[in-house]
C-alpha cells in the first residue's frame, strides 16, 4: 500500500513539473506597456486589435520562461520588451511556440568583441548579439545599443534582436545550416538551399540590396533575409519575389499585407 502512494505521489510530481504546471507563473501583461509597443515596434502597431492582444499573452509567456539579466546595466522595462517583442514577430505565425533551446538572455550595453569584452580598449567591438554553445549553450548575448538601433531604425533592413533569435529557430535541431527544419516543409528544403545559394552568389558579386553578410553562409543568410522580411516585407516582395513567397511559407506570416496565419 505504501508503495502505491509514493508511486502515486511520483507521478503526480511529474505531471506537474513537465506539464509545466510547477514552472514560474505567467504574469499579466502591463498595461502601461502598450503605448510602448505602439511607439517602438512597428510590427505591433501594424497588427489589428485583436492580433495585438495575442503578442501580449505570447510576450509574456516568453519572459516567463526565460530570464534575462543586465551585465553593467539596470535592466529597464523597454529592454524586456523589445526582447520579448524580438523572440514573438518570427513565431507569431505558429499558434505556439516555445525556445526549447534557450534559458537565458545577457544584455551588455554596448557592442562586444569575440572575447565578450565591450569596455576593453584598443579592441574590435562590432558584434551586437549572438547564441551561444559550448559554456554558454543555451544562453543569447545581446548589446542594448544594437537591440535599441534595430527597432529605432525600420528602414535600414536589419535588426539585430530578430536576426539572434532566428539563428535560435534554426538551431532548434540542433543544427545552425540555414534550413529551419522545424519551419519549413519538406518539399520546400530544396528549392530552398537552391535559392539561398543564388541569392548568396548574388550577395557576394554585388548585385543584390541583402546585407552583405548574408552572403558570409547559409546560417547568417537566413537571419540576414528574415531581418528583411519583417524590417522591409513591401521593399523584399518587389526586390526578391521568390525569397518573400519562401519566407512566407516558413514563418506562416505575410508582414507585407498584415496578414499572420496564427
């Protein structure tokens, strides 16, 4: 009888940690936080009321499971919400989504060399973000300074927030190659890397408006054109037809016409 309750007991524990259950509560969303949204994410104010009400319960899931922590900085509300509003517009399509493969968020200041050093002088700093392996699996590191700049600027085709956070999508599988398996159908992975690899060809011999390191490879291509596609989705559409269609079937989400699938 004894070993019936503890067994009991057990599986009464698992079912509430894996369930989620026993995980940190999803708080309300702040009120006061969407005239913030209104004036720094054009994403947002683009969607329809309802639509809006829906990125506001996914941003607070995400920052429910995902802690975020300042390095030399007071962590402000704007920065959890740009960051959580970065993590949102590539999934927004998907009516769920969690990043499995990501715990916690470092957000440095300013830009940071190789060797995660944003105050040394003398040195290289001109990287605004990346995911990390290794000790750092699991963890993003981002510059408030590049987070800020990539939703201040919408005209400018880059944001560095969506651009870390879509390398998080295409890791998912534990492979960074460009092909977000978990996004894309089947059918689609060839004539996809086809036209990564046309689209990079063009990048490199100057005759394409993509970010120039989107031709570097097939990983920082995909976050390159993803920044586009919800930075530009009117100017991408004209410019590169067939990579918009594409990305409108891997992200389920047509930014150009407001319409999002989820």
């Amino acid at each position: 009888m004894i070993y019936t309750i503890i067994f009991g007991l057990l599986l009464v524990l698992a079912v509430y940690y894996f369930s989620g259950i026993g995980r940190k509560k999803v708080k309300p969303f702040p009120k006061h936080w969407h005239p913030l949204l209104m004036g720094h994410v054009l994403f947002y104010r683009n969607l329809p009321k309802a639509k809006q009400v829906v990125f506001q319960e996914r941003m607070m899931q995400f920052l429910s499971e995902v802690y975020i922590d300042g390095v030399q900085l007071e962590l402000e509300e704007l920065d959890k919400i740009l960051i959580a509003a970065s993590a949102v517009i590539p999934v927004f399509g998907f009516e769920e989504w969690h990043y499995t493969n990501l715990s916690g968020i470092l957000l440095y200041p300013d830009y940071f060399n190789e060797d995660l050093e944003f105050d040394s002088k003398g040195q290289l700093r001109n990287i605004g973000g990346l995911v990390g392996s290794g000790r750092f699996e699991k963890q993003m590191i981002l510059s408030k300074k590049a987070l800020y700049h990539g939703f201040a600027n919408t005209t400018d085709k880059s944001n560095t927030g969506i651009h870390e956070f879509v390398h998080l999508i295409d890791k998912i599988d534990d492979v960074t190659d460009g092909v977000p398996e978990r996004l894309l159908k089947h059918q689609y992975t060839i004539p996809w890397l086809k036209l990564i690899h046309k689209e990079m060809e063009a990048i490199n011999d100057n005759h394409s408006d993509i970010r120039k390191y989107g031709g570097t490879n097939e990983a920082e291509f995909f976050a390159v054109a993803s920044e586009y596609f919800f930075e530009r989705p009117d100017l991408l559409k004209k410019k590169h037809p067939e990579l918009y269609k594409m990305l409108v079937e891997c992200f389920r989400q047509e930014p150009s016409s407001g319409n999002n699938y989820g």
